[in-house]
C-alpha cells in the first residue's frame, strides 16, 4: 500500500464518518475507496461493514435512554436480524469476485435510488406506548432487510427505517433507535463471519477506522454549518459514480 492509497483510506473513512453524522450513506465512501486501491469488491465490501461498526456502537449507546425501555421486547428482532445477517453474509462468502462484481453496479444503483428516497422514507409515527415488536410482516421485513445487510449493507439504514416504520409502532426517535440496535446486530453477525471467512482487509481498515472516527465528530460541526442536502447530494453522486465505474469496467 502506497503513501497515496493510505491517504486516500484516511479521507475516505473520514469523510465517511461525516456524511453519516449529517446524512448516512458513509458505506458508498469507504467502499469506493478501496475499489480505486485496488481493493477486490468482496475484500472491500467486508471490510466497509468492519469500519461502519464502531458507529453503529455509538449511535445506539447515543439512544440507550429509548432501548433501556423496549429492548427485552426487541430480542426477538435482534434473532431474526442475526439470522437473516449470517444468511447473507455467508451468500456472499459463497460467491467469487467475478460473479460479485457483477451483482455490484445494480446493488449500488439500488442502494443510491434507495439513499436519495430516504427522506420521503421516513417513518411516520404512529400511536402506541412503546416499539410493537413480533407482528408477522414485521419480522418477515426485517428478515429480508437482515440479510441484505450481512449480504451489502449499503442503504441499510434507510431501508430498515422505512420497513420499520410500516410494521412497528412508536415515534420516530424510538424506531430510529430500534434501527441502530438492529444494525449493530447485523453488523456484528456480519463481521464474525467475515472474518472467519479471512475476508477483511485489516491494514486498509486500520487507516479507516480513525478517520471515521475523526469525522463522526466533525460531522457535528458540518452539521451545523452545511446544509444536509448538500452532503445527501455529494453521497449520492459517489454511489452513482461507483455504479457507473462498475458497470464500464464490466
């Protein structure tokens, strides 16, 4: 790994760390980085889900005054989520990089049409004292978001938001705090089998992880003085990019 490519990971889980302070989509940075170091597209997609987690962490700790109330009644969903995650996770690891490659530039398109539709995706709050956990649509949903997830995570968040904002009950801080328990869940189930399938680029990930974390704290100060749609704007012409770029390298 060259001076240049180690630099371009520092920025690159750093300016991922701040787009997904503001807006999300963090993932389409990382990933595209190591895709331009010459990263291979399997290597690269694992090794994202390892330098997203640590923000996951703090996003749910960040909500733990709302999961101290519902997360006994959310264990079930964190099942489901570690099941449909191990699914995905290992249909990944069953396939090469050649047929990955290719299943690539569609997940990226899918994952961007999904980013830029976030905002009309939001949940809307409905009624109830607490998050409705166990209704049948509602862990079928989650099941199919679990192992997209563990499968490409791109878009993950956006997608578990809106489903969750379908089948479950609770004002949107609430179900936004579901959202980053199950993530962290996801994630994890994720990672274990990635690494034990020897699929993570750790150097690579070593030069991420504290960029990321230097601007998931920068992001508050962009936040504040960078409209959200801006960033939105920027994430979604990087996952357009990568699509594009994907689909001429063939």
């Amino acid at each position: 790994m060259s001076v240049f490519d180690a630099i371009l990971l520092f920025l690159a889980g750093f300016l991922s760390g701040a787009a997904n302070a503001v807006a999300g989509g963090g993932t389409f940075i990382t990933f595209g980085a190591m895709t331009l170091v010459g990263v291979p597209p399997i290597v690269a997609n694992a090794t994202s889900s390892v330098t997203q987690f640590p923000g996951y962490i703090t996003s749910t700790l960040a909500y733990w005054a709302d999961i101290r109330h519902f997360w006994r009644g959310a264990v079930l969903l964190c099942l489901i989520s570690a099941i449909g995650a191990l699914a995905g996770a290992l249909i990944l690891l069953a396939l090469d990089n050649p047929s990955f490659r290719v299943l690539v530039p569609w997940l990226l398109l899918a994952a961007t049409a999904l980013f830029a539709a976030g905002p009309w995706l939001k949940p809307v709050p409905r009624p109830g004292q607490d998050v409705a956990i166990g209704s049948l649509a509602g862990s079928l949903a989650q099941f199919v978001t679990a192992i997209y997830g563990g499968f490409f995570g791109a878009g993950m968040g956006v997608m578990m938001l809106a489903t969750l904002g379908l089948t479950q009950a609770g004002d949107y801080h609430r179900l936004n705090a579901l959202k980053n328990m199950l993530a962290v869940v996801i994630a994890a189930v994720a990672i274990i089998v990635f690494v034990s399938g020897g699929v993570v680029a750790w150097p690579q990930a070593v030069i991420m992880i504290p960029g990321g974390a230097l601007g998931g704290y920068a992001g508050v100060w962009i936040a504040k003085r960078v409209p959200q749609n801006v960033v939105r704007g920027f994430v979604i012409a990087v996952g357009l990019f990568l699509a594009f770029y994907y689909f001429t390298k063939g």
